[in-house]
C-alpha cells in the first residue's frame, strides 16, 4: 500500500450520523423528507435524532426547514450541497480503505 490512508469525515463517520447522510443522499436534488418520515425510516427516537441533526445542521450539511402545514408544525430536512459532497467524498475514502489497489489506480490516473 503506498501513500497515507484517506481520513474520514469525523461528522459523518458517527454510526447514527452516517445513516442520516445515507438515507438523506437518497433523496433527488430538492427533495426533502419530513422529520416524522426520518424517525420512521431510521429507527431513531425523536431526541436523538434531533441531536445528530443539529450537529450535520452546525457542520452544513443539512438543511432543516421548520413550517406549517395548515396549523400544524412541520419540519423538513433535506442534504445541502455541501453535504452530498461531503458524503461523495467519505464513501470514496471508504472505497479507498477497503480496496487499496482501487485507490492505487485513482492516484495513478490523477497523474
């Protein structure tokens, strides 16, 4: 193996992080999913959720919107930009770490 080991987005690298980034990068670009839909499809309580979405919130990688439907309060999370990259480029140093030879060939081809 030659060169140093990719480094993993420490954001995202979190177990319950990781899962929200994936099922959020499923979304078509300008989609977004309620927070009671998040909860369901994760498994997650509403508080934890909360939580690891205010950090992907703080580091830019999610966009929360809080609205109403008729008088009733919604939120609607959605992957920013920055976040899908952010997310591209962590599954690429994952890619990276488990086939080493594959990222050989990348470098290789940067050249």
């Amino acid at each position: 193996m030659s060169g140093p080991l990719p480094e993993l987005d420490p954001v995202i690298h979190a177990q319950a992080r990781l899962r929200v980034v994936a099922a959020l990068s499923t979304l078509p670009d300008g989609d977004r999913v309620a927070f009671p839909r998040l909860q369901d499809i994760l498994v997650m309580t509403a508080g934890n959720l909360s939580v690891h979405l205010r950090k992907l919130e703080d580091a830019g990688y999610v966009n929360v919107t809080k609205t109403h439907h008729g008088r009733t309060p919604t939120t609607l999370i959605c992957l920013s930009r920055r976040g899908r990259l952010a997310f591209d480029e962590y599954t690429a140093a994952v890619r990276a770490l488990i086939d080493p030879t594959n990222r050989h060939d990348q470098q290789r081809e940067e050249v």
